[in-house]
C-alpha cells in the first residue's frame, strides 16, 4: 500500500463523518423544531421556525409573532431555559447530548452583534489607556464573543476571572 493509498483511503474514511454529522444535526434541529411548533401552539403565539446548520451545531431560530419577546424574558433568560428544554427533548428522542442554539426574534443574532462590538470597543480602549478593563459578569456564551473580538485587536488579550455566575471578561494588554 502506498502513501497516496493510505491518504485516499483517509480521505474517503473522513467524509462520511462530516455527512454523518451534518445529517445528526438536520435530525435534532427537526425535532427540536417539532417540539417547538408544539410549544407555540400551546402558547398559542405565531412564529415561523427555521432550521439550521452552523459548524458543528444546530440552530433553530424563531421569527414572526409579536408575543415572541415574552419568550426571550429579561436578558434573554425564558430563551436560555427554552434552549436547556430543547436540547433535553432532543436527548429525549436521540440518547445524544445536543449541543443545539436556539435564537428567538433575532434577540441572540443581536446581542452577538452588540457584544462584538462591546470587545472591540473595550480592547481597543486599553491599547491606548495600558489600563486593564473588567467587563460585567457575562454567560459562557457572551464571553466566548467578547474574547473572539478581542482577539481580534492586536495588542491586547483577553481573560475570565471569577466563578459562575459571577464570571466576567478582562481585557489587558497582551
């Protein structure tokens, strides 16, 4: 067996592992949308679903209705506990951890954007000031944004300090 052998046979071993898991991801953003479209209907409350595949997850996402901002609560918490509940219906349905997102009136797609801009701003702030910046306590979510825009920015560098819930992002030069 050759080299070229070895390397086809690898690249033909990898590939439906990709397919595989783009068709595991279809499958859970079907049934959490399934379980969704229950829901709303329950709640009685109009939206339209729509499902996706971003890396290696799933992302639902709800748009439409008037009411869907009741479902996104203060600081986005009833959308966290509305995500935690999908993923537990589709471990339910699959004996699988999920890994999925769900976005609720473009609330999440927003905040992303918002906190983007935050870690630019902030990072960019130390660079000229030298001076270390603690940002508010954020979700693992939101601090995973705030570090990849600071990352960004050459010169500074960026950390987590603190226990949940309390956790927060320093930004410093770097």
């Amino acid at each position: 067996m050759t080299d070229a052998d070895t390397t086809e046979r690898t690249a033909e071993a990898e590939e439906p592992k990709t397919e595989d898991l783009e068709e595991r991801l279809v499958a859970e953003g079907e049934i959490a949308g399934d379980y969704l479209e229950e829901l709303l209907d329950l709640l009685d409350f109009d939206g339209d679903i729509d499902l996706d595949v971003e890396g290696d997850r799933a992302v639902v996402s709800i748009d439409g209705g008037t009411d869907l901002n009741k479902l996104v609560g203060r600081k986005g918490e009833v959308l966290d506990a509305l995500q935690e509940l999908t993923r537990l219906a589709v471990h339910q349905k699959t004996g699988e951890r999920s890994r999925l997102m769900l976005d609720i009136a473009k609330w999440r797609r927003r905040r992303r954007d918002e906190l983007a801009a935050l870690g630019d701003r902030i990072a960019r702030r130390v660079l000229e000031s030298g001076e270390r910046q603690s940002l508010d306590p954020m979700t693992p979510f939101e601090r995973k944004i705030v570090h990849d825009a600071v990352a960004a920015v050459e010169g500074v560098r960026s950390e987590s300090e603190g226990a949940e819930p309390s956790r927060r992002v320093v930004v410093l030069l770097g």
